[in-house]
C-alpha cells in the first residue's frame, strides 16, 4: 500500500520531514496521530493545515475535563424536545378549545427520537470519507475519555444512542485524525498502542525565522533577525510561561506594523503578545529598565533566576 504522501504543508504551515512522515504513516494506515510538544508548536495548526491543503472539511472537538466519548458520536437535542413536547399539548389544548392556531413543531414528533438526534464530530467524519477530525488536548480530558476511545479506534465502528444507525469506514477512507497533547498527564500505554505518535519540538532560531518568513514575506531581514535573537533570548529567562511560536507571529506583526527598527527591541516593545503571566510581570519590569541583554549578561552560570 502506497503511502498517503500528498500533504507536505501549506504556504502557511512548514512541515519538517519527520512530521510529514508521520502524517503519511497515520493516514496510510488508518491511524490518529498523537502530537505532543508545548504550548504553540503548530499542534492544532497541523490539522487545520492538512483540511486546507486537501479542501476538505475538518471536524473539531476540543477536549475538557468534562469531556466523554458520546459527545463524539451523538448530541441529543433535550431541550428542543421538551420544548416541543409543551409545544404539543399547548396543541391539543388549542385544539379542545376549539383555535385554529396550532404551533409549528418543524415536521418533529416528540415520540421519533431520531428528530433530535445530532451526530458528534467523529461520526461526521466516518461519514465523510478523506475528511479530518481533530481531537483537541486529550491530555485535558479524565484517563476514562481516552480509554473509551480505544474500541472506537480499532473498530472503526460506531453505533449510533437512540437510532441504532451503524455507521463504518474501512481503513482507506477513514478520516485523517489529529490528536494533541501539551502533556498535563500521561496517556495509557493501550492508547499509545493504537496511535501514531510524533513529538513536535520547539523550533530552532532558524526554523522560526523561516515560519515568520512564511506569514511575512516582505519582513525586514534585519528586524526579523533581531526579533527572533531577543525572542529566544526572553525564552532563557525562567518565565512562568514561555512565549511560544504563535505568540511570536503576533509580536513581529506589532513590529512590523509600528515600524519599529532593531535598537529598538532590548527593552521588549509590545510585551503584552509575549507576556502571558501576571508571574512574569516583575522579570519585565526589569527587562523595560535595563534591556533583556544586558539582563542575560549579569545571570550565573546557573541560569537567570
């Protein structure tokens, strides 16, 4: 079986070769792909990527810690229908009463369960051949939610609460299916088992610049470079939260829209793209005062405290 190669990023998303392995790999067999990495690092981005690049139609569920895997296959409309039952006993009362006026219910009957019946992103996608689902921070969800997905991955079989509808996809039209993790608990190893895995890294000073390049191809070469040198710089300090990859493309577009030249960076212009953390806002209060080299240069072997 040949491999399902055909997305090799975006003019908005570089893809490395191991990542676009991986995406061919997951696809080829029919497999989700488990991302993992920090905050930032393009995870869900990758999905959206591969929908766009296939002009296909992407199916999201962003996981909570109230999450559960029926709310993948099947949403029951409750409230619609208890509104359509008062709805039809107003009727009736109308009807005893001898009104001509009668409340329009849709063509929906109270007793036929399917009126109310809405299919959860997973089950679109297993409709929808070549299509993609992505499945937003598992990691967020209780160790039950990724249990439970276990049958539904190797069954590629669902059956649908309250109309019994099977829906099933074989192996070459199962759905692309993303997967990410920032790793806030660890998944169990069946789950593993049962996915393609790839850990996305943070980005060289290198690779980001060419990331930045690609949302900015008219970028001044000597701001860009300056601004991804003070970008990994702030990284070094111990922040509370780390500015991450997308929080660099809206600081470059703050600089790039004000104008600002390369001198003018030290002492961290627009923080509040970078600044995540009311933690972090002493170490910024020093970086405004003295600039964010000559604060790396007085830090100890140790690391900046």
């Amino acid at each position: 079986m040949p491999l399902k190669s055909d997305f090799q990023g975006t003019v908005k998303y570089l893809l490395d070769p191991e990542l676009a392995d991986s995406v061919a790999i997951a696809r080829t067999l029919g497999m989700p792909l488990l991302l993992e990495g920090e905050p930032g690092t393009g995870k869900t981005r990758l999905a959206e990527a591969i929908a766009s690049s296939l002009q296909t139609t992407l199916y999201e569920f962003p996981v909570t810690s109230e999450s559960k895997v029926e709310q993948l296959i099947v949403d029951f409309d409750n409230i619609q229908r208890l509104t359509d039952a008062q709805a039809a006993i107003l009727n009736v009362q109308m009807q005893q009463a001898g009104l001509e006026q009668r409340l329009d219910l849709g063509g929906r009957t109270v007793d036929n369960l399917s009126h109310y019946v809405k299919l959860g992103p997973l089950a679109r996608s297993y409709k929808h051949p070549g299509s993609v689902l992505l499945i937003d921070e598992i990691d967020k969800g209780k160790r039950e939610f990724s249990n439970s997905l276990l049958y539904v991955f190797s069954e590629r079989r669902i059956v649908v609460p309250y109309t019994a509808e099977v829906i099933e996809t074989p192996t070459e039209h199962m759905p692309a299916i993303v997967i990410t993790s920032n790793r806030e608990q660890s998944l169990p190893a069946a789950f593993l088992r049962r996915c393609i895995y790839h850990y996305i890294s943070f980005p060289s000073p290198e690779r980001l610049e060419s990331i930045v390049r690609l949302h900015f191809p008219d970028a001044d070469r000597q701001l860009l470079s300056a601004a991804v040198t003070v970008f990994y710089q702030l990284r070094e300090l111990r922040l509370d939260k780390k500015p991450a990859t997308a929080e660099m493309l809206n600081w470059f577009a703050y600089l790039a829209a004000r104008g600002l030249s390369p001198k003018e960076l030290d002492r961290l212009p627009g923080p509040s793209t970078l600044i995540k953390s009311h933690v972090d806002l002493g170490r910024l209060k020093e970086i405004q005062d003295h600039g964010i080299a000559q604060l790396l240069s007085r830090r100890p072997s140790g690391g900046v405290h």
